[in-house]
C-alpha cells in the first residue's frame, strides 16, 4: 500500500504498536518543516505538529494502475473518488483507499484535459473540461447524462473565456462551476444546464491605481481603454460544499485580503469571521482581515514568495482545508479561521510535496493528491491535533467547561495559541472566575470576552463598595458646589482683572485664552521653561497612554513600541508646526517671534495634556458600550486645545480672525511641502546608500 520504505514503516509500526509510535516515527521521518501557528500579531510561533504523514498510496499501492498526473479528487460517504483524466477514468477506492471499481464515463471527447470533480449525493459525477468549455455529467456507470458548456445570455459577452477548473452542487440542486477567465464570479446552472446568474463576484481592491485608472476612462476613446491595463475582479480558484449546502471558495493569489477564502452565504456574501470581531482570525486588527496560507513572505532567488491557494475542503466537524501550490503546503483551519497545523513542505521527500492539485478529507484524515508522485498523501491527527480538534469542536457547540481540561492539557503543550486562552477562558467566565477569565482572554486578544469578564467583575466591585462610592460622591460634590460659589462671590466683588505677577502658568491660559495670550504678547509673561515642562508632559503621558490604557482600548503593542521614534513623533511635529507658522508670518505680515510663538503652541496643548491622563484613568473603567465617554474626553481635549492654539496664534501675530484662519491653511500647506522634501532626502539617500553597497560588493568580487 506504501511507496516509500518510511511509510512502510510507518504503516508497520501502526498495526503492531499503534497510532502514537507510528506518527512518532513518521515524525522523526517526515519531509516537512517544523510546525507552527501565528500569534494574534501575525507572526510564527513554534507549534507541536498538528497532523503527520501516515502514508503514500499511489494506483499500485491501491490495487490498480499507476495513476497518471491525477487531476482532482472527492470523497463521498466514505469512497474516494479520484480523477484520473489520461488514462480516461475516475478510480474509486474504498476507505482504506483500496480500489472497488473505475468509472470510465462514454464520452467521445475524452476526459484528458479534466481539471475537477465534483460527486453528488446521488452519486452522479461532474467533470470540468476547461478545454472543451464545459462540465460533463454522468451517472455512477460512466454514462453520460449532459454536458454544460459556455452560459449563453444576453449579459455574457461573446469573447468571454470560459475554461471551468471546478465544479459543485447546492441543496438546491443548482451546479456552481469555478471558471478561469470569468471575473463576474461563480457560474450557476440549473439542473438542466440552464444558465441562471453569477454568484458572489469579489471585488476590485480600492487603490490609488484604480481609482485614476477610472478617471481615465472619462477622456479614452474606446480603443484606448482597450490597450489600458485594466483592473479586474479576483477569479475563483476552487469551490466545495458542505453537507449543510453552504458553499466555499479559495480565489486566486491577487484576491481581496478580505475573501480569499469565503463561505457563502445565498446572496453570495462571506460569512466565514472576520479578524475585525474579535480574536486570531476572528478579531485581531492587526492581522488584517481574511488572510490566510502563510502571512510571512519568504525569498526564493530574489522573488518574494506568498501563498497561492487552488483547492478547498470542509470536513463534517466545519475545519476548512486549504491548499497553498505555491509554497505546496496545507493549512487547516477551524470554524471561526483559527489556523490548527499547516502540513507539508517542498521537495520529493515522504511528507513533502513536489505538485499537490487537490485536497479532501475522509474522517479526521486529510488527503492530497500530488500530481508528481502519482498517489495520495495521507495526513493524520497526532495526539496534540486530535485533541485540539475535540476541544475545538466543543468550543464550538459552546460546552466550554468540557473543553477546558483539553484546553488545559493542549496548553502544556503549545502555549503559542491563542485560542487555547480563550477556551480557558470562556470556561472561567462561565463559572464566575472573572478575574481568570480578563487574564486569558487579554492573552487571547479577544476583547469581546474580555468586556463580557470585566463587566461582571466591575459590578461585582460596586456592589461592595456603592455605599463608599455614594458618600465619596455626594462629598465632592458639596465640595464642588462651595469652591463655584466661592468663585462666583470673587468674581462679582472684583473690580477688574488683576494681572498675575510673575511668568503665567499654562492654567492661566486654559480658562482665560484672550486675557492669557494678550499678557504673553503684551506684558512678556509666557515662560519658556513653563513651556518646555509641557511638552515633556504631553510626551511622558503619550508614553502613560500606550501602557496603561486599558486593554479594551489598547491596541498597542508594547514589544513593539520605540522610545526614540515615539519622542520624534511628538518633539519633530511640535517643531514643524512652530517652524512653518513662524515662516507663514513672515510673509502675512504676523507680528509674533519664533519664542512666542513656541510659548503660545505649547500651552495650547494643555487641554491635550489633561484628556491624555483622564482617558487612561477612564479606560481602565469603562466597557466597551461605555466607550463613548472615552471618545468624548479625547475629542473634547483635542478641540479645546485647538482653539487655544488659534486664539493664541491670532494674538501673538496681532491677526483678524481671516486672517488666523489664511495663517493656519498656508502653514498645513508648508507642512506637507516640507514633509515632501523630507520623504524626497530619504528617499534619495536610501538610494545613494544602495549604490555605494553596490559599489563595495562590486570592488569585493573583482578583488577575490
């Protein structure tokens, strides 16, 4: 049954000493890389293997002949069907993948430019002929029922290419064909053959191209649009359906990040999670949304290499498993796209794949058909796989406190994934472990359970603590109400407005921006180090704000963040904004210096300032449907510090109100001129830095 001596000897140690030694040895044997999974941040992270190769079946192996660059194959209430397209049949074989019959469909035309198959629950095949334009039906004796050629209709243009690459039938008896050349989508014909519609069109990726490629089409005569590159809609790669009648696709590698991999629903749409919800896969923003093969490129002779996929599989727990030919691995996935194990890897070795072309599952068991090898590669779970898939599969019908002693033991084994925190604590959140459940779920990035913990947590506190929290309360307030009074009685005895002695304090300017800005310009009253203290401030509670904002609110990585680039962001955009306004007043007739003007900016950013403390302090609280408090504060410290900013330039230039209003354009026009300039220097010494590594490495290989 087994082409190669390790697969021998696996299949060996299976029946004599069982799975777990038999998957040790094929381990130790095994031509694939070592495995992995990605972080809720998008990288590699070492992974026990997940699925290990049991075994090679070529045609000898299953009791007939070779196999002759197989297209295709599909697995059926346990058969195996595979598409064996020049030697004109379809060899079944049974679940030990074991020969029980061939099908050799009476078609004239032959069968050996076949690309897919697709298997109905009546048996019934369909074959896709991409060059003879059509999908070949038969019954399960080879005879032919209809053959469905190129749609006709008014909406089809004439010289459309139609060349299918796969085939599948719905629940509702329609036949869905993948085509290359058709960009409107997924071709539907009735059961007669009739053509219907497009079904689930992906769209064309939103860039500057397309967008002034548009414009273009408004002064292009129509054969100049026709010699214009033109930007086309992803074409689908590969289609599959479910026992429940929901269709899959895979699109081809220029696909929209979002839908590379798709579950549709009737209208078409994707229903599969997007990472933007919560989770690996599920909600990571950083991530990105629908990614899926590997997110890490890697260069191969200079070329930048991704993954393409070409063929798609959903078993009967709802795992997706997808094909990448490019880098000729598999990666399976879980009901929510979280990546269980990738399998396979380049090369001719037993476990490795020289031309994969298709995939399907039987059992828990993935199989791949490698067109190089002539036979199937079998993938099976491992202990860790198997018990992922179990925990999973319970996660799924949301019995947490079940999953949770298999979460804990996959834990000990892989503590890079994700999902393992989760299911943690989705289980302690269930029991009322609140404080266990914010610990995994934070670990988990998984927001959603995290707000859920924290707010029953939160309620559980103020419960204990609402008597404090009242008397707290009703104190600051009486508190307040006296301090106002105070203030108000002050207010209508004084006579006029005193002038503070000595360097006006940001406070001072906060809540008398006209008073403030007039003594600074007037009477010399701003302090430089006043000034210096406040930005140093704004840069310390930036530095505050990435690491105590509160995890619902946070979307900051620490590992991630640069003191130094940080400290730039802040002190360089200060210095371009002074600079450019001190240069726009020169030539608008302003009447401020360059030290007033820093002075005025600086204490402008005092509100700024504030809002960045009190919206960590209120992070920290608040729930996610209370988030718009938090939105408030931060908006309202952004505003307020931008009208000092325009008060305090309008009174230190000595400017009407337009003419602030001209002031503040020109110099947002300056800002963008120098950062111009700035991408242009950088640009060109980049440049000039490749040349002279070019030159060295040149002088290097002359003088060896």
């Amino acid at each position: 049954m087994f082409k190669k001596p390790a697969a021998a000897l696996a299949a060996v140690l299976l029946l004599v000493t069982g799975p777990a030694a038999a998957l040790e040895e094929a381990k130790i044997t095994a031509g694939a890389e070592r495995p992995y999974n990605y972080t809720v941040w998008g990288e590699s992270a070492a992974a026990p293997y997940a699925y290990l190769p049991a075994g090679l079946v070529t045609g000898a192996d299953a009791g007939t002949t070779a196999f002759d660059k197989p297209a295709d194959l599909y697995v059926r209430d346990g058969e195996v069907y595979v598409l064996d397209g020049k030697n004109g049949r379809v060899a079944v074989l049974d679940a030990s993948l074991k020969l029980t019959r061939e099908i050799r469909p009476a078609y004239e035309k032959g069968l050996a430019d076949a690309a897919g198959l697709f298997v109905d629950k009546d048996k019934r095949l369909y074959i896709a002929l991409p060059e003879q334009q059509a999908v070949l039906i038969t019954d399960d004796k080879g005879a032919v029922i209809r053959s469905v050629g190129k749609p006709v209709s008014p909406l089809v243009p004439k010289d459309m290419t139609y060349k299918p690459k796969k085939a599948a039938v719905g629940t509702d008896g329609n036949l869905y064909v993948a085509a290359e050349g058709v960009y409107y989508g997924i071709t539907v014909f009735s059961p007669e053959g009739e053509f219907l519609r497009f079904y689930g069109s992906n769209q064309v990726n939103a860039s500057l191209k397309t967008f002034l490629l548009s414009l273009l089409d408004v002064f292009l005569t129509a054969e100049q649009k026709s010699k214009t590159e033109r930007s086309l809609p992803a074409e689908y790669a590969a289609i599959d359906a479910d026992e429940e009648g929901f269709l899959y696709s895979v699109t081809t590698l220029n696909a929209a990040a979002d839908g590379q991999v798709k579950k549709h629903s009737p209208d078409g749409g994707n229903i599969l999670p997007r990472k933007s919800e919560g989770g690996f896969f599920t909600a990571s923003v950083k991530t990105g949304v629908g990614n899926y093969g590997d997110l890490e490129t890697s260069l191969a002779a200079g070329t930048v290499v991704t993954s393409v996929l070409s063929d798609i599989a959903v078993d009967e727990e709802g795992f997706l498993f997808v094909l990448d030919t490019q880098r000729d691995k598999v990666f399976t996935y879980d009901q929510d796209n979280t990546l269980i194990g990738v399998m396979g890897a380049q090369g001719t070795a037993f476990g490795a794949l020289k031309e994969p072309v298709a995939l399907d599952t039987l059992g828990d068991d993935c199989l791949v058909l490698d067109a190089y090898s002539g036979g199937l590669l079998v993938f099976r779970p491992t202990d860790y796989g198997g018990g992922l898939r179990r925990a999973v599969t319970l996660y799924a019908d949301q019995q947490y406190e079940q999953a949770e002693a298999l979460w804990e033991e996959i834990r000990e084994q892989n503590n890079n994934l994700e999902i393992v925190y989760d299911g943690i604590g989705k289980s302690a959140l269930g029991r009322g472990d609140y404080e266990k459940a914010m610990a995994c779920f934070s670990i988990a990035q998984d927001k959603h359970g995290y707000n859920q913990a924290f707010s029953a947590r939160r309620n559980q506190i103020i419960q204990k603590v609402f008597p404090f929290l009242f008397v707290g309360l009703l104190a600051v307030l009486i508190l307040v109400w006296v301090a106002v009074t105070r203030k108000v009685k002050r207010s209508a005895a004084a006579e006029e407005i005193r002038v503070p002695r000595g360097k006006l304090t940001p406070a001072y300017t906060l809540f008398k921006p006209f008073a403030g800005y007039e003594l600074i310009k007037s009477e010399h009253k701003g302090s430089l180090l006043y000034a210096t203290l406040l930005l140093a401030a704004v840069f310390v509670l930036r530095l505050v704000s990435i690491r105590y904002t509160g995890f619902l609110f946070n979307d900051r990585r620490l590992e991630t963040v640069n003191l130094a680039f940080e400290f730039l962001q802040v002190a360089l955009l200060f210095l371009v904004w002074i600079v450019s306004s001190w240069a726009v007043a020169s030539f608008i007739e302003g009447e401020g210096f360059f030290r007033e003007i820093y002075i005025a900016c600086a204490y402008a950013l005092t509100p700024y300032a504030c809002s960045l403390l009190l919206a960590v302090l209120l992070s920290n609280v608040l729930s996610l449907e209370e988030s718009v408090l938090l939105t408030a504060v931060q908006s309202i410290g952004i505003y307020w510090s931008a009208l000092l900013m325009f008060v305090g330039l309008m009174k230190v230039h000595r400017y009407s109100f337009r003419k602030t209003v001209l002031s503040l354009l020109l110099s947002a026009v300056a800002i963008l001129f120098l950062l111009f300039i700035g991408v242009l220097a950088y640009s060109l010494v980049g440049q000039l830095a490749s040349f002279l590594q070019d030159i060295v490495r040149e002088i290097g290989f002359r003088i060896q």
